[in-house]
C-alpha cells in the first residue's frame, strides 16, 4: 500500500488552506467528499491510496485519508460515519468534482483559458506509437556543442544490448512534448524564488504553442500547482501563486511527476527541475526508487542545479570561519559548513546521473543570472531533436532491462538519449 500523494488544489484555494465557509456547507463538502472516497475506494483500492488527494474543486487535499495516517479499516469507519444517514441530502446538492475550478467563465479570454486547461493531454500530440516500438529522442552535437540538425535516417545506428536494431521510423519533425516544471521551494529558495518564477516564466515562451505543461511545487509536500494547459496565463498565475516551505521531498516528487502525471503520456515528455537536490529525507521514496520510475517511465530529467551557487557561498562562509578564532562555536559552525559542502557535492553527482541517464542535461550556473540561460538551452534542445523509433529484435517482454547505444557516422558528432529502458 502506498503513501505517496500527489496534492492537488483547486485554483481559487490558497496555500495557507480552503477558505472556511458556513458551517452547513463545509460539512455537505465533507460528506461529499467521503461520499466519493468510499465509491472510490471500492472501484479501485489501489487507486484510492495510491493517488489519495482526489481533484475536488474548492476542496483542500485532505490528509486523514492518507495511508500514512489511516489504515484502510480507519478510512470506511471515516467514510460511513462521515455520510450515513445523509444520502438522500446529498443526493440534492450539485457540487462538481473536478481538477479546476467550477466557476463559469464570463469573458472571450476566460473561455479560451478553460478550453485550453480542459483539452485533453494528447490533443494536437497523437501519435501512433505501435505497442512494441522504442521512442527515442535524440540529441546530437558537433564538436563545438552545437546542436547537429540536418541528418538522416541512414547517419544513424541504434543499438540494444550491443545489437543493430532496425529503425522503423525518423523524424526531424516537431513532435509536440508534455513538461512537467518542477519547483523547488522549500526554505532553502526563499530568497530566490522570484528569480526561480522569472526563469521558468522565460522557459515556458519558449516552448512551441502546441507544446503541454504542468507545474509541480515540492517542499514539504507535493503539490501539482497546475495540470496540463498550453494556456500561457494560467501557467503565469500558478507560478504567483508559489510560496516557499521548510523541508525538501526532492525523490517523492520526482517519483510523483514521472508516475503520476507523465506515466500514461505518450510521446515526447521531460521533467525540468530546478533544485539543489538535497532530500530531507522526510518522504518515504528512496533515490532510487525515483531513479527507477523515472527509467520506467522513460522520462528525461534536464536539472538546472543550484549546487554551485550554493556551494560557492557556503566556501566563502567557511573561509571566513576559519581565519577568524577556534572557539568552540566557530568550530561548530565550520563543521556544519563542511557537512553542507559535502552533501552539496554528492547532491551533484546524484543530479548529473539523474539527467545523463535519463536522457536529459545538467545544468550547473554560477549564480542566479545564468538561470535564464539554461533554461533557454533546454527549450532550444527540446526543439532540435531528433524522434526515432524502433523495433526490438528481442520482443521478449520479461520485465528486463535493455541498454541503449545510439551512434552517427559522422566523425566528430556526439549523439545522447537515454542509457536505455525496462520492456515491460
């Protein structure tokens, strides 16, 4: 049984909390929403716990129906209680459930905003994937760095496990890709969250019109700020609506943004993040638990890391210490520092795994003005690569993992996708 949650919010809800209505409402809400979480749990167990914040417009995700707080006997207890006897008034009300807010839009622009968050999230980007086919986006340089965008199918050789694969389709072609935008915002970034928002902001006019997105915050908890839209405007009001927590549940949010919101994608998809890195440990995922989903899920991860930024300050802190006396509390201090750096530093390697085997990039400005332009290397990349499929000669679907190799004939050209994939 899983205790992993997602949470999400409808958008007229702050995150101090739901606004606090009159007392008869606010129980209808509260026997409504128990009213739903028995069907669901009996439709779908798993489901019921494996994403427990239910899309409720105008609802807070409720944390007592956890796993983590309340077993599956506690939740029916919880859930009869919550509505016995008041069915036949439930049966009157006419609340609607769903991901975004209920309110009916009144102008041209707030209607074009609701198509764009309703549209599903494979609308403009269907493609045909035949179930045993590989996708595989591919990157490739020249010598110099720069993005190699004019070859063809036969400069190209694909290997799994060492063996020649037939490619059974290629395309330069702009394939529209889904985005999750990850936050950081934990306390560690409150200084620096409205550089955070501006980057991402910048990156998001970068992407093509037909391109999806969604913006998951984590700190100490996750939170799925804004469901897929194109909707620029929604996007730009998501990121507003930011704010800044304590702890950091870095490996239960990259497990929640590969599983939950990018796992039944198909086509092109990414996570960028931007994050020093450093889980709490709070969270009940494992780094490598979320390393494995993410390979699952065949998610590249492009991480703009903030390591070196942080790492640059904390030496200069440290350097400071250590010329000034050895009292007992500096020495307490320089330990700290030390530890910091260190973790910093694994942080980093985790960081670069993460995004070199996935596919994707690491990214590691020196200060707060280059964001921007790493950001912007990620949209260009995302826009100059290639689509391959293939189809394995080994159609085994034993649950294995397959290495990828991907190589271009030109000399001097250096090709990156993913280290490879689970058949499942």
């Amino acid at each position: 049984m899983s205790g992993h949650i997602l949470i999400v919010r409808s958008h007229n809800e702050s995150r101090g909390g739901s606004k606090k209505g009159k007392k008869g409402k606010k129980g209808k809400k509260s026997r409504l929403f128990a009213f739903f979480a028995f069907f669901a749990f009996f439709a779908s167990p798993s489901l019921a716990f494996e994403r427990t914040a239910l899309f409720a417009s105008g609802l807070r995700a409720w944390p007592e129906f956890s796993s983590e707080n309340v077993g599956q006997d506690g939740i029916l207890s919880h859930v009869f209680s919550s509505f016995q006897g008041e069915f036949s008034e439930l049966a009157n009300d006419s609340w609607l459930i769903s991901r975004a807010g209920a309110q009916e839009p009144k102008t041209a622009q707030e209607k074009q905003e609701r198509q764009d968050r309703q549209r599903k999230p494979d609308d403009g980007a269907v493609i045909a994937i035949d179930t045993n086919e590989v996708l595989l986006p591919v990157t490739v340089r020249d010598s110099t760095g720069q993005f190699v965008t004019d070859l063809k199918v036969e400069d190209f050789t694909i290997f799994e496990e060492g063996i020649p694969q037939p490619i059974s389709s290629f395309s330069l072609q702009r394939m529209p890709v889904h985005v999750v935008i990850m936050m950081d915002t934990s306390s560690s970034v409150t200084r620096e969250i409205e550089d955070f928002k501006n980057a991402a902001w910048r990156f998001i006019n970068q992407l093509a019109p037909d391109d999806q997105f969604s913006l998951i915050r984590f700190d100490d908890e996750v939170e799925l700020v804004q469901d897929w839209t194109a909707s620029r405007n929604a996007l730009k009001r998501a990121l507003n609506r930011l704010r800044t927590g304590m702890f950091t549940k870095f490996n239960e949010a990259l497990y929640l943004a590969a599983h939950e919101q990018l796992g039944k994608i198909k086509g092109r998809k990414a996570i960028i993040v931007l994050t020093d890195g450093i889980d709490s440990g709070r969270g009940s995922v494992s780094t490598e638990r979320a390393f494995r989903t993410l390979i699952e899920e065949e998610t590249p991860v492009y991480v703009v890391s903030k390591t070196r930024i942080q790492s640059r300050v904390d030496r200069e802190e440290l350097a400071y210490y250590e010329k000034t006396s050895s009292s007992s509390v500096n020495k307490i201090k320089i330990e700290g520092l030390k530890m910091t750096i260190s973790q910093l530093e694994s942080s980093e390697r985790n960081l670069t795994r993460i995004a070199e085997e996935t596919g994707g990039r690491v990214f590691l400005p020196e200060s707060f003005d280059d964001l921007g332009a790493a950001y912007q290397q990620v949209a260009d990349e995302l826009r100059s690569q290639y689509v391959i499929f293939y189809t394995p000669t080994n159609s085994t679907r034993d649950g294995s993992y397959r290495a990828i190799k991907v190589k271009v004939k030109q000399p001097g050209y250096h090709a990156t996708t993913r280290f490879g994939y689970y058949l499942k």
